[in-house]
C-alpha cells in the first residue's frame, strides 16, 4: 500500500508526474518519440517551449524561431495530430496553445529535454 501525500495522490518520488499528478507512462513514450527519437524533434520542442510561454501562430512562430514557415506548418501538424496542441480556429492566423494534456505533462518535457541534453 503506498503512502500518501495527505491530498489524494500517492507517494512515487517524485517519478512519472506532471504538473497535475500522474502521467500516463503511453503519453511520456509518445513524448520521447517526437522529440528525441525522430529527425525533427528539436524543432518541435522549441515550438512546444515557445507556445507554452506564448501562445502564437505559425507565422509569429517561424519568425521567433527563425524557421522557414513550411517547416513550422509540418511540425504544427505532427504536433496537433498527436495530441500536443490545439488551435483556437483552422484559418491562416490561428493561435497555437498547448493541450491541456500537455500542460499537464509538461514536466515531464522538460525532464525529456534535461535526459536528452537540451535543456
């Protein structure tokens, strides 16, 4: 039997948990896989830091990231198909946010960002 916090949640020092409790151990396989398993994985988390710090579109994205606006479409779509960020409408100009999936499980990003070497 594990041990309690006092709040609901049980004790695992601190492993496998995000911003709102546990992560899904497929979600955090699915992280390493786009982000350190595949060729465009870097780009993608610099567009995950980015549209956690600030929401933005693709074109205010290619422009801060110095990307051509091709490139930031494609990795937008990967992003967007498996779960990491949504847009608040499909035209030209759409901002791009984080899931609420990913908000939850952005601590474990950045401990695959830290593993991986780039954070």
């Amino acid at each position: 039997m594990a041990v309690g916090k006092g709040d609901g949640s049980s004790s695992n020092n601190g492993n496998d948990r995000g911003r709102g409790g546990y992560v899904d151990p497929r979600f955090k396989r699915l992280l390493w896989y786009l982000i350190a398993s595949t060729r465009g994985g870097i780009n993608r988390a610099r567009i995950l830091e980015l549209v956690n710090s600030h929401p933005a579109n693709a074109n205010k994205i290619a422009q801060e990231l110095k990307l051509d606006y091709k490139t930031i479409i494609h990795h937008l779509e990967v992003l967007s198909k498996n779960g990491l960020v949504i847009t608040d409408n499909e035209d030209t100009y759409a901002t791009y946010f984080l899931t609420p999936l990913m908000e939850k499980n952005y601590d474990s990003f950045v401990e695959i960002l830290v593993k991986f070497g780039k954070k």
